[in-house]
C-alpha cells in the first residue's frame, strides 16, 4: 500500500511539472541571432539544400566528430565484453531455423534497404537524412540477413578496413577543412557547385558518405556480435 502510495504521489508530481510546462509555454515568435544567421547565410555559406546538414557538418562539425567518437567507443566496449564472454563459453550452439518465408522476404528486401541507406547519405545534403541515417538503415539490412540466415558469416576483416578507411577519411576531410578553408569539416574547399543538384555542398556529400559506411559498419559489428553471444546460450 506505501509502494502505491508513493508512486501514486510521483506521477501526479510528473504530471503537475509537466502540465505546468505546457500551460506556460510560449514559442518563440522570431528566430534567436544564431538560427536567423544559419537560415538566412545557410545555403549561400554551405550550398546545402538541406539547413540541418548545414548545421550539423559545418557550422558544429566538431559535435558530429564527437557523435562518432562515442559510436566507435561504444562498438569497441561491446565487442570487447562480448568477445571475452564468447572465449569462456563452451556450450554449443542451439540455432533454430528459420521459415521460408523469413528467408525469401529477406533476399528481395536486403538490397532495397541496402540502396536505401545509400541513397539516404548520399542525398543528405538535399533532402532529410544524412550519414547517420543512412548508415543505420543499412545495418538494419544486416539485422535482417542475421534473423533470416542465423549462421551466416560476416567478413571482419572488411568491416575493419571499411570502419578504418571510412574514420581515417572523415577526419582528413576535417582537416583539410581546417587548411584549406577556415575551420574544421568546412566543405568549402571543394566547389560548391549549384544549389539543389547532387554535386553541390562542396565536400558535404563526400563526407556524409565516410559518415555513413563507418555508422554502417561499426553498427553491423555491433549486430555481429551480438550474434555471436546469442550462439553462446
């Protein structure tokens, strides 16, 4: 009865902080100094169709270097507790086919979702999305060949060299931001072309698509992994 209680008395807390924030809440009527400069100078500054790309890889470039820093320190971590659980293991391994239809759905839709995730950072300067999107969305293809076909194979050699390749070019394109422009990931040293066609934004295509194989990648080593401790158990 105290457990009811007391949990009857934090939700209506939680519902009084937050009715009090609805109630009281006010947009703003105008856009504040730094939005207004990112909106007007935007697309003349970076030649991107799409604002938030814009935003996200330039103008706070260095906050999308530290997003994947945290996702490949995030990778290594799993990997690492996984692979020394997997090492003590000696249970074999209890896999359950799958259906038919699992199988067959899976062959006709992994390209599509493949394509799909490409397509989404490879327009990410034109249209919503960009290397993190696409890049998920391709390991979400990867989630559906593990489900479809347990025992699979996937090359760890070439997911390494895709995740090395792919970071070390993110961050020679930052630097070569930093030399030949004004600051770090600025795309402008690459022409930035004619707004709204897909050679335009300067470097920002290129860079969306490092973005995307290395989010791709280390996220299906992550799936991968996973995969590996489930034979475990």
């Amino acid at each position: 009865m105290i457990k009811k209680g007391i949990l009857l008395l934090i939700l209506v807390g939680f519902f009084a902080v937050i009715s009090s924030l609805i109630i009281n809440f006010t947009g703003n009527e105008a856009l504040n100094p730094m939005a207004k400069h990112y909106a007007e100078n935007g697309p003349s500054e970076v030649g991107a169709a799409n604002l938030v790309t814009a935003v996200v890889v330039t103008y706070r470039g260095l906050d999308t270097l530290g997003e994947i820093t945290i996702l490949f320190i995030a990778a290594a971590i799993i990997g690492f507790f996984l692979k020394a659980h997997n090492a003590d293991a000696d249970r074999p391994s209890r896999l359950r086919k799958t259906s038919e239809i699992l199988e067959t759905a899976s062959t006709l839709l992994v390209p599509t979702i493949f394509m799909l995730g490409a397509y989404i950072f490879i327009n990410g300067h034109l249209t919503p999305g960009g290397g993190f999107q696409g890049g998920a969305v391709m390991a979400s293809g990867v989630m559906m060949i593990i489900l479809a076909r347990p025992t699979s194979k996937f090359n760890h050699k070439l997911l390494s060299v895709l995740e090395s390749v792919s970071g070390v070019a993110f961050v020679i394109l930052g630097v070569l931001g930093v030399v030949l422009a004004s600051g770090f990931l600025n795309n402008s040293f690459l022409p930035l072309g004619e707004l709204g066609s897909i050679l335009s934004a300067g470097a920002i295509p290129i860079i969306y698509v490092s973005i995307g194989i290395k989010v791709g990648s280390e996220l299906t080593g992550i799936l991968d992994s996973l995969k590996e401790h489930q034979n475990e158990i």
